[in-house]
C-alpha cells in the first residue's frame, strides 16, 4: 500500500525522501510524489509509474532545494493512478500540502461542502478533501496545529497523515488512525514513516504513534498530542534489525532470499519456546479450566494468513478436540458471528496492520471474545490491541507475496496446538514428545529441502510449465490446506490462473476444466491418503492432465508411476508435514513466474501491507 516519509532536518531533503521511498517500493505503488518547503514555499513533483521515472524528473532531487519536505508512493484507490492524482496533493489554497495512506470515507460529503464554500478541487482523490479541509481551517484561523485538529475531527475513515504548510517552514505535522506511522529521533533532524526501512539508515529510535497521536516536529524538537490534544510522552523503542535485513543480500528477489531465510526464521521462531522438552509461549497462561470452557476457536485473518488458519483448523481439533474454525477477516466482520466469552479468537497478520483483520479483532473484543495475536510486526496495531500476542520472529519481509511469514506463523500455531493439547490432556506423551523432537529438527529439514537436487528439478518443472494457462492445486486433509497456499503463491507472482481444491472434491464439478496440458500440481504427503490421492492423480491424467506429484521420499516411486514429475520431501511428524509440503510450492512459483518474465517482487496491483478495506 502506499508509503509516507517526511524529514525536517539539516540535509537537503529530497535526495533523502528519495531514498526512504526506495525503502518502501515492496508495499506496493503506482505513482510518487514529493514536497520540498524551500525559501520560496512548496516545491512539488509528482509522477506516474516507478520511483525512478520521478527521480530522473527531479534529477535526483537536485531540483528540489530545502531541507524540510514529505514523500510519498501511492496505491490508487480513489481515482486513476496519474500525476494529477499523486500526493502530495496540495490544498486549493496552494498553503497546505499532504500526502495520505488510507482511505477517508467522507470524502464526498467533504468535498461537496468545502465546494459549496467555494474551494476547487482539481484531483479525484480523498486526500484532496483532506487538504482544502486543512486549508479552508487554515484560511479560518491561520493555525496550523489548530486546523489540523479541527480537520481531523471532521474526517472519517483511515489515515497517516503528514502535512506541511506553506506559512510554518520547517515544521511538519503527522497524524494517524488505523494507519501506521513511526516518528524517527535523529540529531538535529527528525523523520516520520509509514515503515522502519524508510529511515533505519538514518536512526534506530522510533516511536509508534497511536491511533489519534499526532506529531508537531521540526529539525529540534517534537511534541506528541493525544487524541483528545493533551501533551503525551512516548516511548522511545529501538528497532534491532538492520537495514541489511531488509536489503536483498545477493539475491535476484526478495522473494528468494526470504524462501531461503525460512530455516533461519523458524529457528527463532521456535528455538526460544521450547524448554526442557516442553513448549513456553511467552507467559501467555492458557489453563485448563479455560479451554474446556470453550465452545469454539476462530482463527481469523486474511490471504496467506487465513490459509494458516486452515491449516490450523485441522491441526488443532486434531491434537486439541476443540470445535475450530476459520474465517475471512473480511467476511467474519460482517456476519454476526456466534462469538461471545466462550470463544477464543485468534488473529493471524505479518504485518499487524491488515485493516480487515483489524477491524475483526475489534468486533471479537466487542462481543466479549479473548484474542490472541500472531504477529510478525512488533508495535503493530494488531499487536497493541489483542489481549495476547505472540511474535513470530521472521525480521522483516519485503517480498509482497509472503513466504518466511506463513512458515513463521505455521510454527506458532504448531507451538499453540502443543501447549493447549498439554493443557487439556489430549495428546499422548509420546506423540506430543515426537511433535517437539520434529519442531527441534524442522529448521534443517527445511534446509535439506531446499537442497540443490529438489531446486533443479523444479526449474525443470517450472520451466517445462510455464506456458500452461491453468493450473490446479490438489491434496487432502492437510495437503489440500497447503494447496491453498500454492495456489495463491501461484496466482500472485506468475500471473497464472490457478485452483485450489480438495483432491476427492474435483469428481463434483472442477473434473470438468481438466483437459490436454491443465497443470495438476498433486500434494500427497500423508501415507494413510496417498493411495486414494494416486487415485486422483489416475483421473486428471486420463483426462490429458499434466501432473506435478510432491510426496514424501519414500513414496516416490510409487508416485512416479502417476505422474509426469515427482519431488520428494523428507517425512517428518505428520502435523509438521505441512511446512515442508509448503518449500517446493514457494520454489515453483518463484520460478514460474521468472520464466513468464514476471516481477516477483512487485507484482501487479498488489500491496504487502493492506490498510483499507
Ligand atoms: C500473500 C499475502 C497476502 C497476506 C494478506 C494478509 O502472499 O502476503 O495474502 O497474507 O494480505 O496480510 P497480513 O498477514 O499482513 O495481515
């Protein structure tokens, strides 16, 4: 989604915007602008396209002279991505300029009343409204920080804001709700952001703002006021990752280095949680009164996020015997769940800040539900707001199709299911002692998958496929989980049309699409399924199928007698299998895509961090 950086500070400040929007081109953007305060007022450039077609316009910034200035990408969503329709947008007063992420619900009734004052509009965006709101209070009061306060009384929806105006040189005003915002401490400069990249290399301490903060700074001094104007202290956090982090280290994608990170990730994920044989879940008291109380878990979440949630729909009723189910973020909103204090709600998000998944977290607070969060982001919204959380320890993922984040999560819920099955006493030793000897092992196992031979032959694969216009995922029980997942991975970076369906589900109606040259990428990892799954690979053959079988090693020579091309994984406990069905998927999307000449990283109209609705 879109990215804000602002700086006041002693460096020219447009080569430095520059920079932190680069930081910020993963989240997704169809156009940039910015806005320099220089000693003759407001200089602005805006541009259609990559970052790169605005920094030749400004030549690198050496256009723009100041050293005070706000930047911003932009993901469209009220009008088409155009010059005119970048921000910053700049008020019909030409005295207040804003960029925005998120989405002002009010527009039209905004715009239709500063119309009716006699204020022009000349773009086709809601920050528009927001800016000749700023400004008209302007024009009223001439305050800067009175007339923010008053505009943002009157706006509804989601936003981080950064505002400049033209009469204050120097100063910057940055303001949030239901959008992230970080204010960045540095030494005679100060900066805001909506993502630590975009100024880890100037400074590791940061505050988060709260929903209602706002931010009155210039190159010295900043003052925090709260929601209802009050002068707040916050807390100053430092970030402990490096920029190197969130660099691509070598690696053609992020993607890439992010699927190879994936050992890496899980060990800190799971390593710190495991003690003595037993899972420790960063104090979160679980006992076993509470979980018999319960009717019902609902794992909420949105994307890749929710198809852990299926994942851990089987995993947990399997290990736990308590009715689960998963649900949409964006459909659990609104359908008046049966939810109430004999529920468990658990949120699933690597960022913390999906605006669906937000705004189900509320609804399950608000009918009595007790939350627990699986984040990946440290001070998100998501975060800050559930009862419980527990991190997965991933560090920073900048590819927009996630990889490293659903095998992190994955952990968690694995690590959630064994603490509760404990608790309730419906696991066996032996088994629950086998789960923790798998988690110990599953970081190299990871590892060994993703070993030379495997990653040779699903270039094969990838590019023996990749013309194929459809494709479908299929597997049962567990295996038809990760299908989703493959499925989706598929979909997003290669631009291919791909299904995902459960394998004995296909006779009842998809069987229908399978014809000469369909892809069937076939998950059969659980032994007690494989020959009913070999079974279903026998169908979609008979009907012209291509077949990619995953299986487990020692199955693959029977897998081979069905289908085109086998890849075998190593066995580990069944409910861990899963992660390691997962690895060749990510691959084989990975590759796909780089044969179609796709751009993995940045894939078309999609956004990491999804902050509206
Ligand atoms: C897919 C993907 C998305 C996210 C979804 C939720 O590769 O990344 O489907 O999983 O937008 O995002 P978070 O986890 O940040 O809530």
């Amino acid at each position: 989604m879109c990215g804000i950086v602002g700086y006041a500070g002693h460096h020219q400040a447009a080569p430095l915007l520059l920079d932190g929007l680069s930081k910020l081109e993963y989240r997704g953007y169809d156009s940039a602008g910015l806005c320099v305060q220089g000693e003759n007022g407001f200089q602005v450039a805006k541009a259609k396209g990559r970052l790169q077609v605005l920094r030749e316009q400004v030549h690198d910034g050496q256009d723009l002279i100041g050293t005070v200035g706000i930047g911003h990408t932009r993901w469209a969503t009220h009008g088409a991505p155009s010059d005119v329709n970048s921000h910053p947008q700049v008020s019909d007063s030409g005295r207040i300029a804003v960029v925005h992420n998120g989405i002002i619900e009010n527009d039209a009734a905004l715009r239709a009343d500063l119309l009716a004052k006699g204020v022009s509009f000349h773009s086709e965006t809601d920050t528009e409204a927001v800016a000749n709101l700023i400004g008209w209070y302007y024009e009223q009061c001439g305050d800067f920080v009175a007339s923010v306060r008053q505009a943002v009384k009157r706006i509804r929806g989601s936003y981080a804001l950064g505002i400049l105006c033209e009469d204050n040189p120097g100063t910057i005003i940055a303001v949030k709700q239901d959008s992230p915002l970080i204010f960045g401490f540095g030494k005679g400069e100060n900066f805001i952001a909506s993502d630590v990249p975009a100024i880890l290399k100037y400074t590791q301490t940061v505050a988060y703002l709260d929903d209602g903060d706002m931010a009155i700074f210039n190159n010295e001094y900043v003052t925090f006021l709260n929601a209802a104007g009050e002068p707040v202290a916050k807390q100053r956090e430092t970030i402990t990752w490096e920029l190197a982090a969130a660099e691509r280290g070598g690696y053609d994608h992020f993607m890439l280095k992010e699927i190879y990170e994936q050992p890496k990730a899980l060990r800190a994920t799971i390593s710190p949680r495991l003690m003595g044989g037993r899972v420790v879940l960063d104090g979160l008291e679980l006992s076993k009164e509470y979980l018999q109380s319960l009717k019902k878990i609902y794992l909420v979440a949105c994307g890749s996020a929710y198809y852990v949630s299926v994942v851990a729909k089987y995993t947990i009723e399997k290990a736990c015997r308590i009715p689960t189910e998963a649900m949409m973020a964006s459909e659990f909103r609104y359908c008046d769940p049966v939810v109430n204090e004999h529920n468990l709600v658990i949120i699933i998000s690597q960022s913390g800040e999906t605006a669906d998944t937000l705004a189900a977290l509320r609804e399950a607070k608000r009918r009595g539900a007790r939350t627990l969060a699986i984040v990946n982001v440290v001070g998100s919204a998501i975060a800050k707001t559930a009862d419980d959380v527990i991190y997965t320890w991933a560090g920073p993922e900048i590819a927009v199709a996630t990889t490293k984040a659903f095998t992190t999560q994955l952990a968690v819920v694995y690590l959630l299911t064994l603490a509760m099955a404990e608790a309730l006493g419906t696991m066996s030793q032996e088994d629950y002692t086998q789960v923790i000897q798998g988690l110990e092992k599953l970081p190299e196992q990871v590892e060994s998958v993703l070993c030379e031979e495997n990653v040779k032959k699903i270039d094969y694969v990838a590019k023996r496929y990749c013309d194929h216009h459809d494709a479908f995922y299929i597997g049962r029980n567990l295996d038809s989980a990760i299908c989703l997942e493959g499925s989706l991975k598929l979909k997003e970076v290669a631009y291919l049309h791909s299904e995902a369906y459960p394998a004995g589900e296909l006779k009842h109606g998809p069987i229908s699409l399978i014809e000469d040259g369909t892809l069937v990428v076939c998950l059969a990892t659980i032994r007690e399924l494989f020959e009913k799954t070999t079974s279903n690979i026998k169908e979609v053959k008979a009907r012209g199928a291509d077949v990619v079988c995953i299986t487990l090693e020692e199955l693959e020579g029977p897998a081979e007698q069905v289908a085109d091309s086998t890849i075998g994984i190593p066995a580990i406990h069944p409910m861990l299998q899963p992660t390691l069905a997962l690895i060749p998927l990510q691959l084989l999307a990975y590759d796909v895509a780089l044969n179609r000449g796709c751009d993995v990283d940045k894939p078309r109209n999609l956004a990491k961090s999804v902050t509206v609705e």
